[in-house]
C-alpha cells in the first residue's frame, strides 16, 4: 500500500468513524467507544476482533454468539441461540455427546453405566460395543442409570464448582459414540477422578447425600449412591497406581451390553 493511499484511508476512518488513529505526528482525532457502524455502547468492549475454532458438528455455525469460525464481529446481531429451552444433558444426548438418564428413566429402554480403568482411550474404545463387564475388565464398577450429567453434579458437591461450569471446563467429555442412541463412551474428568480419590470413607454417606439433593440427580436414593462411590474411590486408587484414566460408558438395556 502507498503512502498516499494509507494516509487516505486514515483521513477517512477519522472522519467517519471519530476513532484514534496512529499516525506518523502521533494520535489523531477524538475517540469513541463503539465502532462507527454501530451506536455507541459503554458496555460493549472496543474490539471487532473474529476468531473460533471450527466444528462441523456445531449446530450455530459461523454466529457471532458461538464458537465456530465467523467473519461477523462480536456484538453485532447475529447467531442462534441453539440450545433454548433444552438442558445441558439433552443437548449432549441430542448431539451423540452422552446420554441423558433423567430422559430415559421411565421408559422401555433406560440407560445403564459401568466406569472402569484403561491405559489410553485407544484401549478404552475396545469396549464400546459390549460393554467393560461383559469385555472382561475385571475392574469395572457398576453405575446402575447414573451418566455424565450426574458425575458433573458429584464434582460440583466435591469441589464446589457448578455443575454448569464443570460441565464447560472442557476436561473429560465424549470419546466415541456407536451411534446417536450408543452405546456411549467418555472419559471421566480429571478433577472428579482426583476429588474422588481424597475422599475418606468416613465421609461417603455425607456426600452421597448432597448429591442425592443435586437438581441433576434424579429419583436416585442417597444409599444407592454411596453404594457407588465406595468402589468408586478405591478405584480412583487403582487407576492412579497405574497411571490409567477412568471412562464411563453407558448404553440402553436392549443393546449387546445388557448384563
């Protein structure tokens, strides 16, 4: 670009939009806080900058309001808002990302989990299609109906962090889905892995019973959790011995895996 031409364009800008500009006698003109298209707002940060990850997956696809790629600056009206009036744990199950047991409790088909140790999730894929019970993993724990979103709910009680924003933390999360209905398979978090192997056996009972009282947990007795996190937190010990992370998976009774 020339000189005169740069200088043009900001002679221009200045004009129209009432920014700061540098320029080669320093900075000119009056500053505004909101870009000259726009009105001004105080609330709205001075910045058009774009960016995202993509995601073909995502169902808001190049909005302003997600996260996938878009050339639409931030604030501009823009975007859907994708998952209005659907729960966290509907979205997922809707995606292929886990299943929801508060949806399925009731019906024909409701969901089963084991939780069991694997060296990588290369090695726990193995055990997508049957299941870790009947793959022979002799480790394994039972979960009865229990999913991710009520493993978000125990860390949320473990660490005082909302079930929301465990559930946006990023960790852990979906390894690999057979198909929309599953069965499914997802690592659990690092962080409830770890809360889950400092809890002392004294305190099962207490905690079983704040998460039997979780908005997430579902009809789902105090005593049938603490039933579950005893072999929970001696597993938590075994899968750090050696070093292994720990993966949920969950099916319909009806598939291969129904014990």
């Amino acid at each position: 670009m020339t000189g005169w031409l740069r200088r043009t364009l900001r002679r221009w800008r200045v004009r129209r939009c009432g920014v700061h500009v540098q320029g080669e006698g320093g900075i000119t003109g009056p500053r505004q806080r909101s870009e000259c298209d726009v009105p001004t707002d105080r609330a709205v940060a001075r910045t058009r900058a774009t960016g995202g990850v993509p995601d073909p997956a995502a169902p808001d696809q190049h909005s302003s309001t997600g996260t996938t790629p878009t050339e639409t600056f931030v604030g501009r009206v823009a975007g859907d808002d994708a998952w209005s009036g659907e729960t966290g744990a509907e979205t997922r199950a809707e995606a292929g990302r886990g299943p929801s047991s508060a949806g399925w409790r009731g019906r024909a088909e409701p969901v089963l989990g084991e939780i069991f140790p694997a060296a990588s999730d290369a090695a726990a894929v193995h055990h997508l299609d049957l299941g870790p019970f009947v793959g022979g993993v002799a480790d394994a724990v039972a979960v009865g109906e229990l999913t991710s979103l009520e493993f978000d709910a125990l860390q949320s009680v473990l660490t005082g962090v909302s079930a929301r924003d465990v559930l946006g933390s990023g960790e852990g999360g979906l390894v690999r889905a057979a198909s929309d209905t599953g069965p499914w398979l997802s690592r659990v978090r690092p962080r409830l892995v770890a809360a889950l192997a400092g809890v002392d056996a004294a305190e099962v009972d207490r905690i079983a019973d704040r998460w039997a009282r979780q908005d997430e947990v579902e009809d789902v007795p105090a005593g049938t959790l603490a039933a579950v996190l005893g072999p929970l937190r001696e597993l938590t010990r075994t899968a750090g011995d050696r070093g292994w992370h720990l993966y949920l998976w969950n099916t319909l009774r009806d598939t291969p895996g129904e014990p």
